[in-house]
C-alpha cells in the first residue's frame, strides 16, 4: 500500500499539518498522477531540445480549431465569491508577518507565494502552511482588518521536489514527493471546506506553465481532488502565469483545458524573460542587453502583454498585469516617491491596456496602485468588457528583436553579480523575498540575473569598457564585488558563490538554480533528525 514517509522533525505545529489524513491524501495525489508527471518532464526535455537545436516556438495547427472556435469561455469569476474583482493583487511569502501584513493591507487579492518568494526550506514550507491555516481560521494574531484580501495560493512548479517527503508506492519503491503537489494537497485538503464555508473558495496561481498539456494535467488533479473531497466541481478556481515564451504561444489552449476552473491569466515579466534567455540561449541574436533596458515598452514584451489581454477578455478571463517590486521601507523618502511614481505610470499603461488588475510586491504598494486601478475602472470591478479587437499579435511580433541591442556595460554585469549572489545569500538563509539594489527580489530576478551572465559569456561580448565578457573578468568583478559586502555571522557567501558559479560560470546552463541549489544545501541541513512513517 502506498504511503508518505517523514523525513525531518516535527516542529510545533507540524503534527497539524501533516495529519494522517492529510497525508494520505497527498498520497493520493501522487498514486494517481507522479506518472504523469515524469511524462511531462519528457516532454519538458524534448521541447528544450528542439528549440536550443533552433526550431523557435510557433502556433500549434493541430490546436488550430481550440483558437478558432468562438463558443467557449472560461468560468471566470462566475461563482467564485472574491474574485470579481482583483484590481491590486499583493505578492509575498508566507511567514507569520508576512501574512499579517498582507492580510491587513487593502488588496483586492493575496497571492500566498510558496515558489518564487519562499525558500524552500522544510519549516518555511511547512511553517506556512500552519500560517495559512490559521489565517483562514481567524486565529493568526495581528490580523484587524475586516475586509481582508482574498487569499490564493501559489504552489511550486513542477520542477521543484519536496524531499522531506518521501512517496512509497505499493512496491516499496522509494521517489522524493513532489512539491507542487505537496503544497497544493496540504492547502486544499485543510483549506477547501472552511475557504467555502467563510464565502470564498479554494484559489490557486500556476507557475511555469509550458503547455497547454501542463494545464490539462492541474485541471485533471483539481477534478479529482474535488471528487475525493466531496467538493463541488469547479469550485476551484486557478490563474495560470504565463512566464514562459513556450506557454505564451498557447495561451488560449491553456485557458480551453483549464476552463471550468479558470479564473485567469498572469503576465509575468521576468521570469518569460528568463525563460526567453533560457531557451534562446545558444541563439546570438537573441543576446538581451543590461536589465535596466529590459522594460515592458519593448515591441515583444508589448504583443506580450496585448494578446494576453485580448485572449483573457475574448474567453472571459481575468488579465493581471506585471509586478512592481519597488520597496517602501527605504531611507531615502523622495527616492521612494519618485519611484512609486514611475509605478503608477507602468500602472496607468496596464489599465489603459485593459488589464482588469496588477501586482505589487510590498503592502506599502497597495495604495498607490488602487488609486491608478480606481480611476481608470472607476465602480466597475474589472474591465472584461474590453475586448481589445484592435489587437494583431502574430508569432513574429511576439519573436520582434527590435529594441534588442545588446547593450551590456561593466555596471550592468555587476549589478547581476550582486543581485544574483545576494539573493543566493539570503535564500540559503531561509528568505525568498530580499530587499537587494532598492527593491524587493525574489527567485525570477535572481534567475535572469545569472542567466544573462552565462548568456554574455557564451556570446562573447564586448562591454562598454572595451573588454570582452570571460569567466575570468565575471571572476575578478565577482571578486571585488564581495570584498565590498558588509558580512555578518549567519551569512552563507561562500556556498552562494558556489551556486553562482555553477549555475552562470560553467559550460552547463542549469533549468533553474534553485534545483541544484536546492538539492546540496537545503535538504541536507534539515534532513538529518529522525525518520517519522
């Protein structure tokens, strides 16, 4: 018979958490669907291939009728109490102030993060499930607002494993849990019936989609999941984040097979950069320049952000626009005001786009923003009746390379040093959500940090000192970057270089820092206390 195994201690707490029936249905979860899940790491894998041996993404034919086909929509807000309107959406991790904060801020929506902003360490992971189960149970001291956010929860991604679980099947073989499916199990299963009976529901946001397959696969665990517990079906409402440029050029495929339980769709800035540098990598036309010109005026990440639109409102869904990670708590109070500034000019553009909502990454944000959203949606809760027929996205307008010139200086090669061996810093440290360079970074930054790193060298560019991008320069500028930190005693330097390295310095291009990364320093320091069956 299968079951999930304990492989690290319980803290206060935990025993709730990880109940005997909460265990065995994530157990379910993973009876039912790790084979699919492999499946769709080959998938993954041979996709990856094909586009770096240089077939670029295109619209599928064989999903041709799906785009075509006018009749279909998605439930949308229809029968999810909270969700009609989302015009400021909050971001963030989900330690206890953490939750405090988001849950006393006046965000429309909050999005529990347990992937980008969360290092995954076993009492984080945890931790915040506990936290989310007393938030949702009215029992989290701190909490005083009456009209809190609506809470959604973001599970990691399918390439992250959760290996303090441990998923025996019915022979005995042993395979570490996944952790999109621990999160998204131990959520719903203690969640779910309380979320309804306080008159909202089970939310959820998708992470690192690639295809629509992907998308048919959650919508196939959320029915079974719904089944199992006896919930209605299409309860359970999900907005997927398009942040990849694979999912992108099946956006309105993923709707179709989410569609009973979709809400909506996310763009996510930095990270489908990421991705863009990921799959494009060996391509040299598709060397980015320093981050600094990397902005949502660009012409693809422009037909980005228009067809998102457009798709979201043809089919009934909700559009939400891009993340401002600018940080409030700051000295510097006119350096604040003028950035918060520049944010609700980005803001005005995303609600003239006809996006029904944003994101923000610091509470301090919220007002700010509402008051962009407010004016432009004034007593309307969103604005899906804009359609955006003036919108003509093709493959090539969403592949424009204009804009692109690959401008790279020395400050910007350090600057991605600094953010990418900060951010590594403080995420072995437990911290997903770092204030790094006068904002708030979270995985995705760090990610097309060390990205473009590896992408410049590959490329051999020249900076605009004149010297040509090697391992040797990064290391030197690397070097004197350090010797400029402050260091205190519960730093980890010394490893986050080592993660630097491998994942920007070596031949090798890693998918995602955080597995490796994961893998080598994070388990081993929380799995050595007893094994609990």
């Amino acid at each position: 018979m299968s079951y999930m195994k304990i492989n690290a201690p319980l803290e206060t707490g935990f025993d709730t958490i990880l109940s005997e029936p909460a265990l065995e249905f994530v157990t379910a979860l993973h009876d039912q669907f790790s084979g699919r899940i492999s499946e769709m790491h080959a998938a993954r894998d041979l996709r990856a291939k094909t586009i770096r041996n240089g077939t670029f993404p295109r619209f599928t034919p064989d999903t041709a009728g799906i785009r075509a086909d006018q009749s279909w929509s998605v439930a949308g807000a229809t029968g999810a109490p909270g969700l009609d309107d989302r015009r400021v959406e909050l971001t963030g991790p989900v330690s206890e102030p953490d939750v405090v904060a988001a849950l006393n801020s006046r965000a429309k929506v909050w999005l529990a993060d347990l992937e980008d902003a969360t290092s995954p360490t076993w009492a984080n992971i945890i931790g915040g499930q506990v936290n989310l189960f007393k938030a949702v149970r009215g029992t989290l001291p701190g909490i005083t607002n009456r009209t809190q956010p609506t809470i959604g929860l973001r599970p990691r991604g399918w390439h992250l494993p959760e290996k303090h679980l441990i998923f025996v099947d019915d022979n005995g073989a042993e395979a570490s849990a996944s952790g999109a499916l621990v999160d998204f199990g131990l959520y719903f299963f203690h969640n779910a019936q309380r979320l309804i009976a306080n008159g909202s529901g089970p939310y959820f946001y998708l992470p690192k989609l690639e295809s629509s397959r992907e998308a048919r696969l959650w919508n196939q665990i959320f029915v079974f999941s719904q089944d199992r517990l006896g919930i209605e079906q299409g309860t359970i409402r999900a907005t997927a984040h398009i942040e990849t440029i694979t999912a992108m050029f099946q956006m309105e495929e993923i709707l179709f097979e989410l569609r009973d339980h979709c809400a909506g769709l996310n763009a996510a800035g930095w990270d489908y950069l990421f991705s863009i540098v990921k799959n494009f990598r060996n391509s040299p036309e598709w060397v980015l320049p320093d981050r600094e010109h990397l902005t949502m005026d660009l012409p693809l990440m422009r037909a980005f952000t228009d067809r998102l639109v457009a798709t979201c409102h043809r089919r009934g869904a909700h559009a939400i626009g891009t993340m401002s990670n600018l940080m409030t708590d700051h000295p510097d109070e006119a350096f604040v005001a003028s950035e918060v500034e520049k944010m609700r000019e980005i803001k005005a553009r995303e609600a003239t786009q006809g996006f029904d909502g944003t994101w923000v990454a610091d509470p301090g944000l919220v007002p700010a923003a509402l008051e962009v959203f407010d004016a432009a949606l004034g007593e309307n809760p969103n604005q899906l009746e804009e359609h955006r027929r003036d919108v003509y996205v093709c493959a090539e307008n969403l592949l424009d390379q204009s804009g692109l010139e690959p401008v790279v200086t020395e400050e910007g090669v350090r600057l991605n040093i600094r953010v990418a061996i900060g951010y590594m810093n403080e995420w072995l440290g437990g911290k997903g959500n770092v204030a790094l360079e006068n904002l708030l970074e979270d995985a995705s930054t760090a990610e097309i940090s060390r990205s473009q790193i590896w992408q410049w060298i590959h490329h051999s560019v020249t900076l605009d000192n004149g010297q040509q991008l090697t391992r040797n320069l990064v290391e030197r500028y690397m070097g004197e970057e350090l010797a400029l930190i402050e260091r205190h005693p519960a730093d980890h330097f010394a490893e986050a270089v080592e993660i630097f390295r491998m994942s920007a310095l070596e031949d090798e291009f890693p998918e995602f820092f955080t597995m490796p990364a994961y893998d080598e320093h994070l388990v081993d320091r929380v799995s050595k206390g007893a094994v609990f069956a």
